[in-house]
C-alpha cells in the first residue's frame, strides 16, 4: 500500500512540474520553487568575511617579539582569530590567537624560532589574510 502512495505522490509531483514549466509559467506570475518567498527579499548573498594582515617587521632574529596586526570586516566583534604558519606544503596553526575587538581589529605578540622565510597568515570567523612573509635570521 506504502508503494503506491509513493507512485501517486511522484505522479503528482511530475504533473505540478508540467504545469509551472508550461505557457503559463513565462508570465510574471510564476512561482519558482527556488525563488524567496518574501516579496522584498533580494537576491544578494551576504557579503563573504575578510581579514588583512601586517608585521611590525619584515626580519627578526629567533625568538624575537614581534606584533602581527590586521583588520577584519563582515565578522562579529569577539571572533577568534589564528595564526598559521607554512611548514612545507601544510598550514599549521601557531598557539597565537586573539578575538577581534569591538573596532574589527586585532594586534597579536608573535615569536618565531624557525630560522629562514616564514609564510604566515590569520585565519579566523571562514576568512583567511594573504600571507606575510617574515625573515628569521
């Protein structure tokens, strides 16, 4: 009994599909299953969060202190921000990491030991910084 309900439902479901794509359905009173249901409601998604990024230096020596510092846009004040470092094709998240202030900015101490040209980056609230580079001598 289940099975044939299943066959009048799809049945139905087909000739609901006929009858929206049919001649009627070009004029401006059709009804998209797709479409917002609100009158006013735009097409436009949100707009995507980003993050940017500086270093107080462009050379350090090892374990030196140094500030990395950026502003985020389209996030919540108090998200999480994170530092990650390349280390051979991988990101690796350091254990630095700040919550954005109530003016969309962040400002972290950071001190790194491995010797040569660092790629960094800020990651937090599904948005990532271009990459700075910072030498350690």
């Amino acid at each position: 009994m289940n099975r044939w309900k299943l066959k009048y439902v799809s049945v139905a479901g087909i000739a609901a599909v006929a009858v929206l794509t049919g001649p009627a359905a070009t004029g401006a009173a059709a009804v998209s299953p797709h479409a917002p249901h609100a009158p006013g409601a735009a097409a436009t998604a949100a707009p995507r969060p980003t993050l940017t990024a500086k270093a107080t230096v462009s050379s350090v020596r090892a374990w030196q202190q140094f500030r990395m510092y950026g502003v985020s846009h389209h996030m919540r004040t108090g998200t999480r921000v994170t530092l990650q470092q390349k280390q051979g094709k991988r990101w690796v998240s350091l254990p630095a990491s700040v919550n954005t202030t109530r003016s969309a900015t962040y400002n972290m101490r950071v001190k790194l030991g491995l010797k040569g040209r660092n790629a960094l980056r800020i990651v937090g609230g599904g948005a990532i910084s271009p990459v700075v580079n910072v030498t350690v001598r």
